[in-house]
C-alpha cells in the first residue's frame, strides 16, 4: 500500500501579540466533561442498554466491580440529577429500574455516540453545561494546543460535547448562548455592536451566528489559547463569514441549510466490498481513493478526507480505533454488537463527506486567519475590552426544580 502525502502543519502562531483571544471574545467557558467509565458512552443505544441491564441485574461486590467506581463516583455515591434528564437519584447499589433514556453527545471530534445521562454514572458532568443545551445552542470547542500539530483550533457541534483533544491536551467548551432557547449571547459585552458597525454598513448588531461562522474561518492555535483575528474591511468579513458558515453547516450535518452535506460534482462513497465483521485497522490507497478496512473497500475517499487531523491525530483511524479496540472480558465495555452493524458503515460515509468538505476549503481560510484589522488594543478603546468578571460566570437559568441527592430538591 502507498503511502500519502501527510496534511500540512499549521504555524504555531501567525497573528501577533494584539490579536484578540477567543477566551477574551466568548469569555464564559467550561472545561471539558470527565465520564470517568468507558461503559457508558457507546456508538448506539442497543449496546448501552445491554450494558444497564447487566448492570442492574448484578449485585454486591459483581454490581461494584461492573460499576468501574472512581474517587468520584462508586455505586454508593449520592449526586442530584443532571438538568434536563429524568434519572434516579438514589444510590446506584439500589437502582434496578429501567435503562434511561441515551442522549446523543460529540464524544470525540466528529464523532457522536450515546451517552447514559445519569449523574451517578458520570465523575464530571458539568450541569451548566447541560442546563443550556438543546437547539438553537451551538457549542465551540476550542483545541488543546499542541505545538506544530496540524488541524482546527476550534470545531463546531450542535450535540453536547466531551470537549477533550484527541492529543489528550485540555481544551475548552464555550457555548454560543448564556442561556436556553437562543438567549443571551456569550460573547463580550458591546462586541456584536462593535462588529455591526464596523463591518454591518448600518444594519445595527452583528448577529451571534454570524460572529460563530467568522469564527470558524479565522481561528488559529496559538500557546496563549485560540486567537480570533478581526478582519480589514466589510468585503474581508462578508466573505469570512459565507466561508464560517458554509464550514460550520458541514461539522453540523447540514442542520444550517437543512440540506446534508455532498461531495461536489455528485461525488459519493460508496461500499464497493463489505466491511468484515471485525474490521481492522484502515489503511488508504490514495491512487485509487480507496479505504480499506480488513477486506472491506470503500471509494471514492478523498486524500483530504484520510489525512484531516485534529490536534495532529487522524480523524478516521481513530473514529475506527474507538469502534474497534479490544475489551477487557467480562467488563460492561465488552457488552456490544457481535458484528459490525450497518449504521455504522452509514456514520462512516457521512463522516468521509465531512472531512472531505472540510479538509478540502481549509486553504480558503488562510486570508482570514491572517486578519489585518482591528485588535485588542481597538477593542479596549471601544469599551469591548475588558470583559466584566460576571460575563465569565454561568447565568443563572434555573427556571425549574432540579431533584437532588436521594430525591431532595435544589433550593433556589
């Protein structure tokens, strides 16, 4: 098999010293989520609730060594139910009820799986986090840095996200919205007045999905955390936000455009061999645009799409290793499918159109990474700059009572 080109390494940091930081513009973030057990985390919801059932049937000391317990959570751990969720609050060496509804959760960059949204189970959940998810949220997810490693600063996801590198560098969750349903935009006070009108000819505030997609065009890594340059003109910024947009429909799945996203030219994936029922490692032939997984071939797959990295780490050899990684016998991780299930084979077409589309316009961004306009200085003489300290914290959006340990509830 050939070997490919490998994707180009972005530079530690283009933009200077003035440019703005992500962390200064959305100054309310959280880090990433701990689920502290494998166990609870699958690609599909059959699995989890095989895994519940055979938890909730063990007892004793099999209950407590299936549980996985952690210096957070063990089966006799009492914690308040995660906002949103309609899960026991009681201790887990008691629970024999049924499987709770699995969410969906970005468990990885560019992979979804399910997750079991109960808070006995989950060492670091982060309930801000939850109290404000749901559409229209969208959360950025800034990168851990790691030097000299190709791939995005920052993604995109519309799900809950785990929020950690694949490098296992710590990043940072930072959601678009303060507060459920659309409300209150976490950016800094006067920063979308200050964009509108420098850049909106006079049609008042920039929108907050606006700021998002310029965003995605023009952040870069940097040591001190990501970096958002401002763009020189309304030209630069119309054109930077077409592109942020057009990038953030395809890490959402076409929920934007509501059209999903396809390769140009009626360019599809397609099985041309069927994946085995224990695939392997995959490898690309990039003469023929072909995936091989154990036998199986899929084509056409774009090089852009083998070789996209995020924080230096191949997205499609580690969505197969997170699939494919041996269990250890006996324990709740080895409860799963018997054979690789169709919808996954589905994800993993989905998944090639996606990091093609992306890999594929990532020169476009260059222009807008370099940035050219106004800075941090600008942005501290327009009052933008700096952030108050409550514009760091959590709104308060608890418009609901929240059920706490052993079926108390929250006092507010």
């Amino acid at each position: 098999m050939r070997g490919v080109t490998e994707a180009p390494r972005q530079q530690a940091l283009p933009p200077g010293e003035d440019t703005p930081l992500l962390d200064e513009l959305m100054p309310w973030s959280v880090a990433p989520l701990r689920f502290g057990r494998a166990w609870i985390v699958a690609p599909d919801v059959r699995t989890l609730r095989g895994r519940w059932d055979r938890l909730v049937a063990a007892e004793g000391g099999e209950r407590a060594a299936l549980f996985r317990p952690s210096r957070a959570r063990t089966p006799d751990t009492a914690v308040a139910a995660l906002p949103g969720q309609r899960t026991g609050t009681g201790r887990f060496a008691r629970e024999d009820g049924p499987c709770p509804e699995p969410v969906r959760v970005l468990a990885d960059p560019f992979d979804e799986q399910w997750l079991l949204p109960d808070h006995r189970l989950i060492d670091t959940a982060r309930p801000e986090l939850w109290r404000v998810a749901g559409a229209p949220q969208l959360f950025l997810v800034e990168q851990g840095y790691v030097p000299g490693a190709a791939g995005p600063a920052l993604l995109a996801t519309g799900a809950l996200p785990e929020g950690r590198s694949p490098a296992g560098r710590p990043g940072r969750i930072r959601p678009l919205f303060r507060r459920p349903g659309g409300a209150e935009p976490n950016l800094a006070p006067g920063l979308l007045g200050f964009l509108g009108e420098r850049y909106g000819a006079g049609r008042g505030p920039a929108d907050p999905l606006e700021w998002a997609a310029w965003a995605a065009a023009a952040a870069v890594p940097s040591p001190a955390g990501c970096r958002v340059p401002l763009p020189v003109d309304r030209a630069a910024w119309e054109a930077g936000t077409a592109l942020g947009r057009e990038l953030l429909d395809v890490q959402l799945r076409g929920a934007l455009s509501g059209t999903r996203p396809r390769l140009p030219g009626g360019r599809r994936p397609y099985v041309r061999a069927a994946l085995p029922a224990r695939p392997e490692a995959p490898s690309y032939d990039p003469g023929g645009e072909v995936l091989e997984v154990g036998g199986g071939r899929i084509s056409p797959v774009p090089e852009a799409a083998w070789a996209y990295r995020v924080g230096g780490v191949r997205v499609l050899e580690r969505w197969f290793a997170r699939r494919t990684a041996p269990a250890e016998p006996g324990s709740l991780e080895a409860i799963g499918p018997a054979a690789w299930p169709q919808e996954w084979t589905s994800e993993l077409l989905d998944l090639v159109t996606v990091l093609a589309l992306l890999g594929g316009r990532e020169a476009e961004r260059a222009p807008f990474a370099a940035g050219g306009g106004p800075g941090r200085a600008a942005l501290r003489a327009a009052g933008v700059l700096p952030v108050p300290d409550r514009a760091r914290r959590p709104a308060s959006v608890l418009d609901h009572r929240e059920e706490g340990p052993e079926g108390q509830f929250t006092l507010v």
